[in-house]
C-alpha cells in the first residue's frame, strides 16, 4: 500500500506528542506551518471506519536519557493516564461511520483543545479492503497542581494559593479550590467544571466564591456547539455577583461603591452548513439582568442609577473553518490550531419597558475576527467588536464600547520575529459604574493599573520576541521579548487624566510549561516609563499569567 504504515505513524506521532521534533532550519519555514497537507486516505462512498485504536502517551518520555530520573519515574507513575472514554466522546467518529477526512482534522483539534492534553494526532490507514483504521495518539499532562502563584501588574500584587485539578480521576472533569487576593478583594473560590457529563456532549459549570467584599455564584448547562457540523444547542445559566468596585484615578482608588448583579439566560440554537467551510449557527434565547448599586463609607463620586434589562434576543454566528497547524505564536515549541477563516457574531435583542424598570432598549453585540498570511512570513491578524445599549426613546446610547485590535506579525526565522498590535477604542455615555482605562494591567506595562481614564484611547505595542524552545527542568519551554509600549486616553471622566501620551520600555522572560497548563504562558517583566510623572516607580515589575506569549 502506498499510505505509511499505521506502525510508521504511531513512531511519527510519539516523536511530535513527545514534542521531539527534528530540528530546522534556521531560516526555513518562515510561515511556521506544521503538516501542510493531511496524510490521511481520500474518500469513497464505501469506506467505513474499521476500527479506532488509542496510543497514550505519559508526562514524561522516559526512554530520554534526559527525562529518565527517579522524580520523572515516579510522576509517571502517580499520574491517572486519561480514560479512553473520555477521548472517545470527545471524537467526532466511531467504528462503523463512513469516513471523513474533515471529522478525523476536526476531531484531532478538540482533543489539542483539551486543557489536560499538550497534543494530540488523529492518523488513519486503508487496509487491502477498503476499509479505514484510525489510530488517536494524545499525550497527558500533569494535572494535579498546587495553586501557588503570584503576580505583580502595573505596581499591585495578587496571589492565589490552593489546587487545581483539571482530569479528575482522569474522567476529564475540573476541580478547584483557592484562595484569591488581590487590589480588590480577597477570598475563596470553588469551581466544578464538567465538559463531557457522563461522558455525552452536555457541559456543566458550578461556581462559588466568598470574599471580603460579598459572594459570587455561577451555575450552567449546556448542550454546545461542539463542531461545525452540531444541528442544534441549547442551555441556561444563572449568575449572581456581590461585590465592592472601585474607581480609580492615576492608578490609586478614589471612589468605591457595591455592585450587585444577577443574570439568567436561556437559550437554543440550530446550525446549517453552508458550504465545505462556511457553518452558520442562529439561537433564540431570553436574558434577565438586573445591577444594584449602593454608597459604602468610601463612596466619593457618584454612583450608577439601578438598572434592569429583560430581553428576548436573535444571536447569530457565522464561522469559516479554514484551520492550520502552526508553531511558535502564541506559544513556544508546541502544535497550534490558528483559523485563517472569519469567525462572525451578531446579536440583537429588545428590552420593553413594561420588562424593565426603565426605558425601552435596543441591545447589540457585534464582533469579528480574522487572520491572513500577507506573505511566506507575515501574518495579519484583526478583531473588531461593538456592544451597548439603544435608548429608543430618547435616541441615545448607553454603555457603547467600540474596539478594534489589528495585530502583525514578522517572522525572520523560526525562532525570532518582530510582533506590533495596535488597539483602538470608543466609548460613549457610560454610566458610573464603568471607565475605559490604560495601565499595566492592559498593555501599558510601565505604569500601574487604571493610569489614565477618558472615553477614547490608542495603544501600540511593539515587540522583538525569540522562541529559543531551550527546555528549562524539561518543564518549560523558554522564550523572550524586548518591547515598548506607547499610549493615551482622551476624552469625558468622572475622574482626573494626564492626557499626555505615555511611553516605556522593558524586557521579559515567557515560559511556556510543557508537562502542566500548557495553554499559558508565564509573562515576567521588567519596564520603566519613558516620560512618567514623579510620582510613579522608575522600575515596575509584572509577573502575570496569561494564554498568549
């Protein structure tokens, strides 16, 4: 048979889950695109899937001189190995099912998906019948973990201190329990999430916090569009926060106020492929919001007047599935899925007055999102978003925030390039509740949180990073940026704003983990402001976490 071995693409698939792969290049694949082209065997009408066999690759590749140490050992052998049929719910397909090279593609991106996995490959090889066997090969991470961690971002500090496991028992389930703190509040949270409820396609979420400054509660279930090719969806979620917030002005609080929200929502929705790549997804739903306001002994500026909105809406989405395998944007040395398609979402709603306890509103979301390859080593990427609220009766709008991200990115080798992101936004009539604001703790890096406030803001990050993938402890892969960060909020506040443009420099460590939390990357920096007032520190550190380089 011409199609390699299912022996050849098992040894292929241990080397990539095993993030062993050869070395390039310094120069070559500039565009970073991994397995340009499926090997998978074409289609037929009478090519049935035979069978479906799993390869389960551990934390630790022990037959690596590198890797092959007592505490590795031991790990591996701690470590509950995922369930088969845990990844075999998550498949798209099943013995017997005709075959389909875009269910096999797909399937093997919601395994890459799955926060308990680093990677996963979907192989498939025609036997001398016609018939096709599938091979799935995953590779676990380490999922028990202490929750000990501390940021700093824009001069103020949070911590958490607890455990997160994220495959309970290895059924794929999340649990967690910590202790939070930060600026605002301090407190504990628990969170039990179920992707796959009794190994089916229904989604549940329950969370509960209790902190300083009120509770917190999240309760959903959902049966979610889970692949381009899911008919329908349907949930209900319902959501109640209590909580103190606080207004700032030049990075300290000046007002505080406690906010109460409760949301309820309700919703179904049915799908229809509209090509190969073009899936349109339309929903019906009910959404119930109500936000309390009141004066505390540190309320200094005026607070937002009680609002409740209650709304049917139409919600629509528009997805072109256009995905490639790339390696080093978002992270460092490991598979992943970028979508060079359009990714649309529309909704509009109505909020009657005899419903709410205000005047009618119109309610719209509507966001956008596209990525493009201008060149063999370019990359464009953009996303444009607006939502508010419609007074219909006075003609004014409420709470509308515009924005607009655009991204590019320059690869001059496999290992370095130069990344600029510019963002703009809009805001008109907010109300007391809400500011747009520019600090450390929005890409601002030299100066604290919430610095400058105003209805309409412009920040351009600028970036030379380098994937050195060097593996530090075989538990993290590492990388760098130099950067500068430049940018301004003009326009109405409740409170004062340097106006002026703000400028830094700085430098920073990213490290990517290998073998836990493989979606996150650990940003540490170090900046200093250019042009910042006195009264500010000339070094400020940032440690934060987050699921981009």
């Amino acid at each position: 048979m011409s199609a390699p071995s299912v022996a050849q693409n098992l040894e292929h698939a241990t080397q990539s889950c095993a993030n062993q792969r050869a070395e390039e290049p310094l120069n070559s694949n500039l565009q970073r695109q991994l397995d340009k082209e499926p090997n998978l065997p074409p289609e037929g009408e009478s090519r049935r899937i035979e069978t479906v066999s799993f390869h389960q690759l551990n934390v630790f590749d022990t037959s690596l001189p590198e890797e092959d140490n007592a505490l590795f050992r031991f790990a591996n052998r701690a470590h509950i190995t995922t369930k088969p049929e845990v990844l075999r719910s998550i498949l798209l397909f099943q013995e017997g099912d005709m075959y389909s090279q875009k269910r096999l593609v797909e399937s093997e991106r919601l395994l890459r998906n799955q926060n308990f996995l680093y990677d996963a490959r979907v192989f498939a090889e025609e036997d001398c019948h016609g018939n096709i066997h599938v091979s799935v090969v995953t590779r676990d991470l380490w999922t028990l973990l202490p929750e000990l961690s501390f940021s700093r971002s824009g001069g103020e500090n949070s911590s958490r201190i607890g455990f997160r496991e994220t495959n309970l028992l290895g059924w794929g389930k999340r649990l967690s329990l910590t202790h939070t703190s930060d600026k605002d509040r301090s407190g504990y949270l628990f969170v039990y999430d179920d992707p796959n409820i009794l190994s089916t396609r229904y989604r549940g979420r329950v969370e509960y916090a209790d902190n300083d400054d009120g509770k917190r509660h999240y309760i959903g279930v959902h049966y979610p569009f889970f692949s381009t090719e899911t008919p329908y969806s349907y949930g209900m979620s319902d959501y109640e926060n209590r909580r103190i917030e606080s207004l700032y002005e030049a990075g300290e609080v000046v007002s505080e106020f406690e906010h109460l929200t409760q949301i309820s929502d309700i919703y179904f929705g049915a799908a229809t492929t509209l090509s190969r790549d073009w899936t349109q997804r339309l929903s019906v739903g009910f959404h119930h919001q109500e936000d309390e306001f009141k004066s505390t002994s540190n309320t200094r500026l005026p607070i937002a007047e009680n609002r409740t909105v209650s709304y049917p809406y139409l919600k629509g989405h528009w997805f072109e599935d256009n995905y490639i395998k790339v390696r080093n944007f978002d992270s460092i040395y490991r598979t992943e899925d970028l979508n060079l398609g359009w990714n649309i979402n529309a909704m509009l709603g109505y909020s009657d007055d005899q419903l709410s306890n205000e005047a009618s509103h119109l309610v719209y979301q509507l966001s956008a999102q596209k990525a493009h390859f201008t060149s063999d080593r370019s990359l464009w990427r953009m996303a444009l978003s607006v939502d508010g609220q419609w007074n219909s009766e006075q003609n004014t709008a409420r709470n509308m925030v515009t924005e607009a991200n655009f991204e590019y990115y320059l690869n001059t080798s496999l290992y370095q390039s130069w990344y600029a992101k510019v963002q703009l936004r809009f805001a008109k009539n907010l109300t007391q509740d809400k500011q747009l604001t520019l600090g450390g703790e929005t890409g601002l890096r030299g100066f604290p949180i919430k610095y400058q406030h105003g209805s309409k803001s412009v920040l351009v990050n600028l970036e030379k990073r380098y994937y050195w993938e060097y593996d530090l402890l075989q538990l993290f892969k590492v990388g760098a940026a130099v950067f500068f960060d430049i940018g301004r909020v003009r326009g109405h506040s409740l409170v004062d704003s340097n106006p002026d443009y703000l400028k830094n420099i700085g430098m920073g460590l990213r490290l990517a983990p290998s073998r836990a939390n493989a979606g996150l990357v650990l940003h540490l920096d170090v900046a200093t402001p250019i042009n910042g007032p006195e009264n500010i520190d000339d070094i400020q550190w940032l440690f934060t976490v987050k699921n981009r380089f």
